[in-house]
C-alpha cells in the first residue's frame, strides 16, 4: 500500500521570488525548482515550457507515487494525513479534468507532464520593512543579498502578461517580502487590474508603512488582503513583528474601510493572518472578535520551525502541537469556537495546514500515521486492537533518502504484536525496515533506514505473533506487507 499527501500545488500554483527562483509551495531547497529570470525571461517565449521542468516534473512524480520529496514529507502548509496513491490520482484526474475539460485523455497521459495553473504568486521583491522572529527576515534581511533581491521594473509587464496567458484565476502579489516596497507597485498593479479585470488579486501585507491616497485606491480594488496581525496587545504585537507598530496598521485599515466607502465598491475581503504558536494562541479570540465586528475574516496559519529565524535560534516559540496538552486543548476549543462564530457572521475563517490533526492527534493520543483503507486483513487486525496505536506500535511511514516510501506497523526493537482472528491458511509478502536512531546509519546502505529482502509469512491457525528483533543501532522495525493471499485447497 502505497500512500501520499493530498496535494495538488505541484499541478495548480506557482510562485516566483524577487531573485527569478521558482517555488510551487513551501519555501525550502528541494523546491526550488528553476530560475524564472534567466530559464524564461531572458530567453524569450522560445525557451522550453518553464512550467513542465524536470525538476516540476519529479516532483510531481513524488506525490503520485508516494516517494515525496523532503519538504513534502514535513509540509506545514498541507494536512500531514495520508491516502493511498489511488485515491489521490483520482482527485488529481477530477481537477484536471474541471480545467482541460477534453483537452487531455487524462486515463492515458502522463501526469507528470500535464497541469492546470490556476493560481500564481509573484514577488516583485524580497524586501520587508519589518522583522518577524519566526520569519528568515529576522536575521537574513541585513546580511543576505537575496532579500534585497528585485525583480527589473522592464520585466514586470511581460511576466504579469505571461501569467495572465496561462488562464489563472488569482495572482497574489506577494512572496517572500512585502509587496507594497516596490517602488513601482502601485503603477504595475493598477495597469495589471485594468487589463484584466477578471483575475482576482491576493495579497500578503503588514500594513505597516505610510500609504498615498493611490496606493489606497488600489489596496481597496484587491480581491482579498491578507493582513499579518499575530496580536491586538501592542507590545506582544511589536514583540512578534520586530519593528511592526500596531497604530499604524489599525491606522490603515481604517483608512482602507474608509476608501472602501467612497469609492461605493464592495472592496476586498479583508483576513486578519495570525502565526499560531504558543505566544498567540490566547490571542486568537480578540483578533477574531474584532474581524468580524468589522466584517473581516480571519486565517490561522502553522507556526513553520526554521533554524535561520530568531524565534528559532533563541528557542522563543513552540508550534502549537509543541505545547502541553492543556494548553492544546485549550487552544483546539478557542479555534473550534472561533471558527463557528466565523459561520455565524457569514466571515470567513481559515484554518492552514494541518493545525487540528496534529492537535487532535496529540490530544488523544492518536499515534497511527494513516488511516487503513486498503482490505488488508493483518492492517485491519492492528487497528482493531489498536485503533490508535501506541508509542511504541503503530502505522507508520519512513522514507529513505532516494525518498523512497515505505508504509506498514512499526514496533520498537523488542516490542511485539499478537493479532488473531485471521483467514486461516493465509500467506502474506512482508519485508523488515530498520529504522536507525538519529544520527546512525546502515553499514551496508549507509541510509537511515535499511529495507529487508522480501519474505513469504505463512500464518497458523490464524494467529500472527511477532517481534521486532534488536539490533545496535536499530531504534525500530517497520513490518510493510506488500501482498496477501489465502491458499486454496
């Protein structure tokens, strides 16, 4: 049983940075994934098709087949639940198909190589005014060229053009930093809404800097604004967004609710984006409660651990599944009571990434992986005597560092399982995955993890006893079965 993530980014978004990088998701190396300025600006409308790469095209790879690459493995933007690469080539087929409609015999085509843009991103550039402690910004901003990094005003018109060819539905104009620094936003952007009215505009902001009566004119056409906040209290907000001042962007919300009713349109859909780690989870309520006494909507996004931030490097913060169990329940009630309060304003209220099922799995003590979907009759055994695993037995998925997956019961070294009321006289294919403690490594593969060779276990009775052999080194075993039958006789 293969498994993988249900993602479709590789197929339907792509973002560019101020340096010309191309990224179809989180920010991390392994998805980097060509150089937008010099693969396809320099070169022209002649060059290969930048969107079908080969990097684009292993990624995509990765997800159909379960063997994903290492930011997929760890994502915070996407549920880190898992479903069977049936399952999840299915729902790829069904987006595809809402796109290319019969443009593609989508049963027959590789999917690799096949996709539907349907919302872009740009960053014209990678500068920021402000320093958040859980942003690379905190410490990179003064000493890394890249976040200096800008897009030339002569491209700008074309790459916006070429996203528009692509028939996108949204283009959010905004990446790494904040937007509303280039010098010629303003200008880019209002031609770009004039030219295609259609397309929807979504932008990431602070708020936080002096705007012209056009800069608000245009900041009141967008689609959707998202406005980074964390909290209402000024000193946590100033501790959080490190040269941020709360005044100014309340300031300029009323300013824009202001603009909004002059001009006499519906104006953008305002979202109120708090960080959700355990200095702001107590802060959620009041956020929410003064969104949608303004007829805002509020985003709750994952607190994403990365080494070259502040909050990182000073140990400061704690993503919200770090935190104790009262403190996350506590949590997983306020967001639960925020989000209907959302329903019952007709605001909106997104919840990014996984922030529940991570909770929900901690809260109660949940330690499979995945859920059983396929008839497995030793997996369906497991989960009905353990339904939710324990520490040291559970479903499991481990990946080697081909990123290759495996999927099966992992058992600590010496641990065992006994699982009975199984088809008599059935024969299953297995092999045996080491697992090696952190910082050790096969001898023979020098990987963290080692795969047996594949074996046949013939069953009695319908009983399966087993246990996980010791070895130095060797943290645990994952027992992946592969294949199943029942002898006749």
């Amino acid at each position: 049983m293969k498994l993988t993530k249900c993602c479709l980014f590789p197929w339907s978004f792509m973002q560019i940075h101020g340096g010309g990088m191309m990224q179809p998701c989180a920010v991390g190396p392994d998805t980097d994934l060509g150089d937008f300025l010099i693969d396809y600006v320099e070169k022209g409308s002649a060059c290969e098709d930048f969107l079908n790469n080969e990097g684009l095209q292993m990624l995509r790879k990765g997800m159909l087949t379960g063997n994903l690459r290492p930011m997929c493995q760890n994502c915070f933007f996407v549920s880190n639940d898992l479903v069977t690469v049936e399952e999840f080539q299915t729902k790829l087929k069904d987006y595809l198909s809402s796109k290319l409609g019969d443009e593609v015999d989508l049963e027959h085509a590789d999917l690799t190589k096949v996709y539907a843009y349907d919302w872009m991103a740009v960053s014209f550039t990678n500068r920021c005014n402000l320093s958040c402690i859980y942003c690379v910004q905190s410490t990179l901003k003064d000493s890394n060229p890249y976040f200096k990094a800008e897009i030339p005003y002569e491209y700008a018109e074309d790459i916006l053009d070429m996203m528009a060819s692509k028939g996108i539905r949204r283009i959010s104009t905004c990446v790494e930093g904040e937007a509303t620094l280039y010098k010629e936003w303003q200008s880019v952007f209002s031609k770009f809404h004039r030219k295609y009215p259609h397309i929807e505009m979504f932008m990431t902001t602070n708020l936080n800097r002096k705007f012209s009566d056009e800069d608000m004119e245009l900041l009141a056409s967008y689609t959707t604004l998202d406005v980074s906040i964390d909290s209402l209290k000024p000193e946590l907000y100033s501790y959080m967004r490190r040269n941020g001042k709360l005044e100014l962007l309340l300031e300029n919300l009323d300013k824009l609710d202001a603009k909004v009713k002059e001009m006499g349109i519906k104006g953008p859909e305002v979202l109120l984006h708090v960080v959700v780690s355990d200095k702001t989870w107590t802060e959620i309520e009041e956020i929410a409660e003064f969104a949608f006494s303004r007829g805002y909507g509020i985003q709750l996004g994952n607190y994403e651990e990365r080494s070259n931030t502040i909050a990182c490097r000073e140990h400061i913060l704690k993503s919200i599944d770090q935190m104790d169990e009262k403190e996350q329940n506590q949590a997983r009630d306020i967001i639960e009571k925020v989000y209907q309060k959302a329903e019952e304003n007709n605001c909106t209220c997104v919840i990014q990434g996984d922030i529940f099922s991570k909770v929900d799995k901690n809260v109660e003590h949940n330690y499979n992986r995945f859920s059983v979907t396929a008839d497995n009759p030793v997996y369906q055994a497991f989960l009905e005597k353990y339904p939710k695993g324990e520490a040291g037995r559970h479903f499991e998925v481990v990946y080697d560092r081909d990123h290759i997956s495996y999927a099966g019961i992992y058992l600590d070294c010496g641990e065992k399982i006994y699982l009975k009321n199984l088809p008599e006289d059935l024969k299953v294919v297995y092999r045996e995955i080491k697992i090696y403690k952190e910082g050790k490594y096969s001898q023979k593969y020098n990987f963290p993890i080692e795969p047996g060779y594949r074996k046949i276990m013939t069953f009695s009775e319908g009983v399966l006893e087993y246990r996980a052999q010791e070895y130095e080194n060797v943290k645990g075993i994952l027992l992946d079965i592969s294949d199943f039958w029942v002898e006749k006789k």
